[in-house]
C-alpha cells in the first residue's frame, strides 16, 4: 500500500515570493505576525504543517524560521528592510517591482555574494550563499543578518529558567509595565494561571489581569487559549499569555474572538523587545556620532 503524501512546510525559496506579495498587500510594511498569517492563509497551509518545530536549536515553527529566510533574501536583494520594532517594508526599488520571483532572488544574492568574494580574495566572506537548498543546520539566524543575534541569545537564556524564575520574571515585567498588586500564584490544578495582578489606567480606572507564563520553543494553538480563558471567566476583566515561543494563527484568533474575554500575547517576538525596554537583564551602548556642520563654520 503506497504511503499518502503530507504537507510539508515549503522550502524558503518557495516563500520569497508569498512573503513579498504579502508584505505588498498590506500595505506595504508589515509586522512579522501578519506576514506569517497572511502567507500560511494565501498557501492555504493547514495547522498540522504551521506547528511544525524546528529541528535544530532555536525557537519557533520551521514555518516561521523560513519565512524568516526568505525576509533575509528580500532584504539582502534590497527589496524589503526592517526596522527596530521589526517591521518590515518595501524599499523604492521593492515598492516599483509587481512581483518578484524566489529562485531568481536567490540566484541574485548568491551573485552578488561572489562578486563581494572576488574582489576580498580568498578570504571567505561573512554573508556567502549557497545556491542550492541548504541543509537547516547550515542556515544561519536571521537575526545574524539584522544586527539583532542578541534576540536568539536571550531566548536562549530564558530557555534554561527555572519555571519558578521565569514566572518572578513575568511578574517583574509587570511591575515595572505599571501593574500593582502583581503576585506569583503557580498553584497546580488552576488552569494553567501563574499569576495575578491589578493594572490602573490614570489613576481611575482598573482591571484585574490573571497571567500564564510559558517556557516554550514552539507554538502555542488554540487550546491552550481556551483553556486558559475557562479558568479566568469570572476572575478577571482580561488575561495575558506570555511566551519564549509563538502562538499560532488560530491562537491569535482565539484570543480576541467576539463575546469573549480578551487575552493579550506576548510572544518570543516581543518579550525580547519588552525586557530590552525595561532594561530587565538586557542593557544597550550608545556610540558617540560626531558629525561635522560645515555650513555653520562658512556662516562665520
């Protein structure tokens, strides 16, 4: 009996045209998030292949590691670029372009990359392409590529936590985000809540917010959603998951579905971007630019 073939994630060579559409359908920026939904919806990729892990060290869905490559490749082509809060957008060169084609892009940068080759000699360059489908463990981290690897290495220093420390940490985030009353609960059997506390906006008003907090690699589906609203329902005006890992599509759905509780995400996306902004174990050098105004010296 023949086996029936599954769906498999597609190589990122196959993505590079999807995510460049996607990004020009919305708009023309996007956030990663709406990148890997509008992408896994234009594919028509069903949750079995979105939840996918990686198989090799790191965070997230071979999905989104993927698509993260075929960013790289946009980005490394000039078409697209990021900026801090990981937005990306088409550059003028992107923005005059109707569509793009994955291989071709492919086969640009890899030019491009031996050209850079050449000219350095023998040294071998920091960036090289290969211009066959590379192995996943010889895919190098996008964030290697943005100036932002540090992102990886903090994922990876939450990864070895102790759980108790990591809910200490979800709750200092809180804290110092403006919450008061913020307390570690952790109790077995309460639906997966970690936690409790009371934010208060303007000194008016406030809600009571229940926290779940989750070490995680992979991505979060909509069950874990559901759970986590059954066991706040009566308890409190909204809920908040924190995560190193992902949720998936369905899960961001869940989350803000009609008649329901709200529930606010926090993934391994953003929990970098929060900890750098708190300074929460991450701190950042500012270099010194000095420019020089050689107008001001011929206006004297």
């Amino acid at each position: 009996m023949g086996m029936t073939n599954q769906p498999q994630v597609p190589p990122y060579q196959e993505l590079i045209q999807p995510t460049f559409d996607a990004i020009k359908k919305l708009g023309g920026s996007a956030s990663v998030n709406e990148i890997v939904a509008t992408v896994a919806a234009d594919l028509r990729l069903p949750q079995s292949v979105l939840e996918i892990p990686r198989t090799n060290k790191g965070y997230g869905t071979l999905f989104e590691h993927r698509l993260a490559w075929a960013r790289t490749y946009l980005k490394m082509a000039g078409l697209i670029n990021n900026s801090e809060r990981a937005v990306w957008s088409l550059t003028p060169e992107g923005a005059n372009r109707s569509g793009v084609n994955g291989r071709d892009v492919v086969q640009e940068v890899t030019k491009a990359a031996r050209g850079r080759q050449t000219k350095q000699g023998p040294q071998r360059h920091a960036q090289t392409v290969s211009p066959t489908i590379p192995d996943e463990s010889e895919l190098p981290s996008e964030n290697d590529d943005t100036g932002q690897a540090w992102r990886e290495k903090l994922l990876e220093t939450l990864s070895v936590m102790p759980p108790e420390s990591f809910e200490r940490l979800c709750q200092r985030i809180l804290r110092e985000s403006g919450f008061i009353e913020v307390e570690v609960t952790g109790r077995s059997g309460d639906g997966g809540i970690d936690g409790r506390g009371v934010v208060r906006i303007a000194g008016l008003i406030s809600f009571n917010v229940l926290f779940q907090s989750k070490r995680y690699a992979g991505a979060i589906g909509p069950s874990a959603v559901r759970d986590f609203r059954g066991a706040m329902i009566g308890r409190a005006d909204k809920g908040l998951i924190i995560t190193t890992g992902s949720f998936t599509r369905d899960a961001r759905r869940e989350a803000i579905r009609d008649g329901s509780p709200p529930i606010d995400l926090i993934d391994g996306e953003l929990l970098p971007d929060k900890l750098k902004d708190l300074k929460l174990g991450v701190t950042t050098e500012l270099v010194e630019s000095v420019e020089i105004d050689t107008n001001w010296f011929k206006s004297l």
